[in-house]
C-alpha cells in the first residue's frame, strides 16, 4: 500500500483538532502542541516497508519508556506516541476510517462500505 501506512480512527475522524485526544502535557514524550495535528491515528492498523515500521515502532518505544521512567503515562498510552509520531512522519498513504470501523460507534450516514469491522 505504501511505505508507511496508517488509518483515519473512527471515533474521531469528524472532529475539529482541538478536540482530539492528543496528548497535550508537556512532560510527555508524545506532547504534541495546541496548533499541531492534522488527524487522529488508530493505534492498532499502520503498514509499511520494513525500515519505516521499525523507526517507527523504535521511536514510539524508546518515547514510551522515557514516560515510565519520568513516572508518566501518555493520555491514550501508546496511542499518543504513535500519533505524535505520524505529527512528525506523515504517512505515505492514509486510509480512510471504513477501514477500521467499529460497530460500537454510532453509525455515520458519511462512512458507505465499512471494509473492516471490529466488534
């Protein structure tokens, strides 16, 4: 699909910035700034070439274990360190949230095929 792929969450791909769940302390490794972010990223679905998912997946954890050794917990966990990565590393290729719908949100008129489903 691309060297580096991620996906649109689906609980939050209709929202304005200032209210997704980035994590915005300062202390942590995955703050990201007030005026910074474009969308929010699902934690479980990101693809790409072996480099990229390794810096990737080693930039996430070497900021995840700053955290915990400063006694801190990122707002959405993991979550938050791959979203400030992806702040920082756009993605090649972004899909659309149909591709990691849940049906436990409510449904939207916008979404037409919802290609993968969790439930």
């Amino acid at each position: 699909l691309g060297e580096l792929v991620s996906v649109i969450h689906p609980g939050y791909y209709h929202k304005p910035r200032k209210e997704l769940p980035y994590e915005r302390g300062p202390a942590s490794q995955a703050f990201i700034p007030e005026d910074e972010g474009d969308f929010y990223y699902q934690g479980n679905f990101f693809a790409g070439t072996v480099q990229r998912i390794y810096h990737l997946t080693k930039t996430c954890y070497e900021g995840i274990m700053k955290d915990k050794a400063n006694g801190i917990q990122a707002v959405v966990n993991e979550e938050s360190h791959l979203n400030k990565y992806f702040v920082y590393n756009k993605p090649t290729k972004i899909l659309s949230p149909e591709y990691i719908w849940s049906n436990s949100i409510s449904e939207q008129k916008d979404i037409k095929i919802k290609r993968v489903l969790r439930v």
